[in-house]
C-alpha cells in the first residue's frame, strides 16, 4: 500500500469488476517532487493504481502487455476520494478513475491487457 491512498472502501464487486473508493491524501508519496508548488498526481501513478487494482482484484498477472487507450481528463489533485471502476473481459481491463462526489468529473480512463503479448 502507497503512504497517503487510504484503503479501498469497496462500493461494488463481482467476479469480473470492482468499484471501490479511495482517499488520496497531499502525503501521498507520489506527489513527492511532481510540481512541488502544484501538486498533482502524474499520470504514471494514476495508471500503476489501476494495474495494481486489476491485479488485486482480479488476480491477473502483474506484466501490462499493451495499453490501447489512455486519457488523462483532468489533474487529479491532493485530499480527493477518487472512485476507481474496473472491468475485466479475459486479459482485457478498462478503467476510470474519477471524483466520488462527482462522478462525471472523471480524472483518467484506458483500456490495457495483461499476461502475455497480445
């Protein structure tokens, strides 16, 4: 677990997709250094949640084959609680992450494969 993302507090989960909540504190060790004077997640961190996520959750292998799609919509910045939305089809995950308290505010969003090449 990263220092300052608070545990998932799961809202939904089945066998192939988890919606879950966590909060995202300003001491998160992932805004170390990244725009000291206005900080924001960097993109990279938002998509290393969401593979660890789909690897936790999923028990999917750890190995990223190919990402086909990444959108970044909006800086995700310290002290939010972002909801985290994925869905697996076979080695396929696609995921959101957005605002809890608004979630047509969404922060990024892909599609990407695990295991093996594809």
């Amino acid at each position: 677990m990263i220092h300052g993302i608070s545990q998932a507090n799961i809202i939904q989960r089945d066998e192939n997709s988890v919606v879950f909540d966590s909060f995202i504190s300003a001491d998160c060790d992932y805004f170390d250094g990244h725009f000291p004077s206005f900080k924001l997640l960097p993109a990279v961190a938002e998509f290393t949640l969401a593979a660890e996520a789909a690897q936790q959750y999923f028990a999917v292998p750890t190995f990223v084959s190919a990402i086909k799609r990444m959108k970044f919509s909006a800086p995700l910045l310290p002290n939010i609680t972002a909801r985290f939305s994925l869905k697996r089809i076979g080695e396929k995950i696609s995921f959101t992450i957005a605002d809890s308290a608004d979630e047509k505010k969404v922060f990024s969003s892909g599609t990407f494969f695990v295991g093996e090449k594809n």
